[in-house]
C-alpha cells in the first residue's frame, strides 16, 4: 500500500488516459497491476491483513485504482477483485465504503472519450 501511494505521489493516477504511452503490460504501468495483485492474494480470507491494509489507507488507495487505463490491462478488475478480499467479513472495511459520498458522475462525453460507451 505504501509502495503504491508512493508512486501516485510520484505519477498520479490518469482518470482520462485514452491512448497507450506504452505497450500493454509494459514498463512502469503493470507495477500498479501488479502491487494490487498483491494486495488481493495477501487479504484473501485473513482478516489481520485486510486490517493491515485498513490502517494504511490502503482501501480509498485500492478504489481509486478501480479504473480502465488503457496502459494497464486488467488494473481495473483486480481492483474490483481486491476491494472484494478487502471487504469480505470485515465490517471495519465495509463502514469505509458505506461511508462514500458521490461527488459526481461521468458525462457521458467524458466516457466515449475514453472508450466506455
């Protein structure tokens, strides 16, 4: 979790990245992918580790990685799959996203320009 708030400090997230700036899975892109991979194999049915995970911040860091980013396959479904572990039988890290509030949505101009349709 540290590790990937160290690199959002460093390059912040591109919510309207539309275009590869280099090959799938290549380079300083798939560290991401990877690193929540981590985070989701680690948190799979133990409890210390989702609250580990909790106390670091690492839930809102693991949401906002939910994402399509065309530089990074499959970043946005072991995202999802992380928040799952994450949450799953733990209600301290269910409350954190209980506790969202929307601040917003999409146009839909916005999502063609990235390719959700």
């Amino acid at each position: 979790v540290k590790m990937l708030n160290e690199i959002n400090t460093v390059e912040p997230i591109k919510f309207d990245r539309s275009q590869y700036e280099a090959g799938p899975e290549g380079g300083r892109y798939a560290i991401r992918k990877e690193l929540i991979r981590i985070i989701t194999n680690m948190c799979s049915k133990k409890k210390h580790h989702q609250d580990k995970v909790r106390l670091l911040g690492g839930v809102q860091t693991v949401l906002c990685h939910c994402i399509l980013d065309g530089n990074n396959p499959y970043l946005l479904e072991w995202s999802v799959f992380a928040l799952r572990m994450l949450l799953e039988n733990n209600p301290e890290n269910q409350e954190i996203v209980r506790s969202l509030q929307a601040v917003g949505k999409v146009s839909e101009k916005d999502a063609q320009k990235i390719g959700v349709s």
